[in-house]
C-alpha cells in the first residue's frame, strides 16, 4: 500500500473490502482467501507478495 500511495480507506472504497476485514488485516489477523485474491487484483500483484506465515 505505502508503495502504490494507498490509504486503508482506500481498499474499503475501491477494493470492495469491509472496514472490518481492513481492521483485522492491520491487527495481523487471519482473512479468506477470497479477501486475499481481492487485494491482490486491486494491487496487481500476487498474493504471494501480500502475505506472511508465521
């Protein structure tokens, strides 16, 4: 997000994601693929490059 210049509003209002599902990606939680492949198209990226295993 830092890198395209995105807010977190912004993937709620142009991405399709919920406020709830933004909120719980910023606090680290686990989301669904389905939110996954989501990001992933609105940043043109893989989601290969958006996720970390811990």
């Amino acid at each position: 997000m830092i890198d395209k210049g995105l807010q977190k509003q912004d993937l709620v209002n142009k991405a399709g994601l919920s406020s709830a599902t933004v909120a719980k990606m910023g606090k680290g939680e686990a989301v669904s693929n389905k939110v996954l492949e989501k990001l992933a198209k609105y940043l043109e990226c893989n989601i290969s490059e958006i996720i970390s295993y811990e």
